[in-house]
C-alpha cells in the first residue's frame, strides 16, 4: 500500500482499513508460530503498512484541529 493512495481516504476509512490490517497481522503471527506461513517477510510488509496508516491517521486529526 502506498502513501498517496492513503492521503486521499477518509478518517473513518482509514480507521477501517487499521482495524483490518491489525486483525491480519493477528493472524499471520499466530500462522507463523505455528509453522504454517511460507513467507514470513509478509509480517514486516504488514507492519509497515500498519504505520502507513497510523501516520495518515495522525496527519488527519492533527490538520483537524488546526
């Protein structure tokens, strides 16, 4: 996911798509502990996506209060 195609969404959408994100990397950890997920490098990807987000998140209430 990149960083322009965030800027454009909405805060409530954004907080949706945080929500689903959370819940996959949830569940890739669980899959990777139990030795079920072939490419493991798709948690960091996960992560980086999820801080996308939270960044673009922050920007948007920060420039709401302004």
């Amino acid at each position: 996911m990149d960083y322009k195609e965030l800027k454009n969404k909405s805060l409530g959408a954004l907080e949706e798509l945080l929500a689903e994100k959370r819940d996959l990397l949830r569940s890739l950890t669980f899959k990777a502990s139990e030795n079920q997920l072939k490419k493991v490098n798709t948690i960091r990807i996960e992560k980086r996506n999820i801080a996308r987000i939270m960044t673009a998140v922050t920007l948007l209430k920060n420039n709401k209060t302004e």
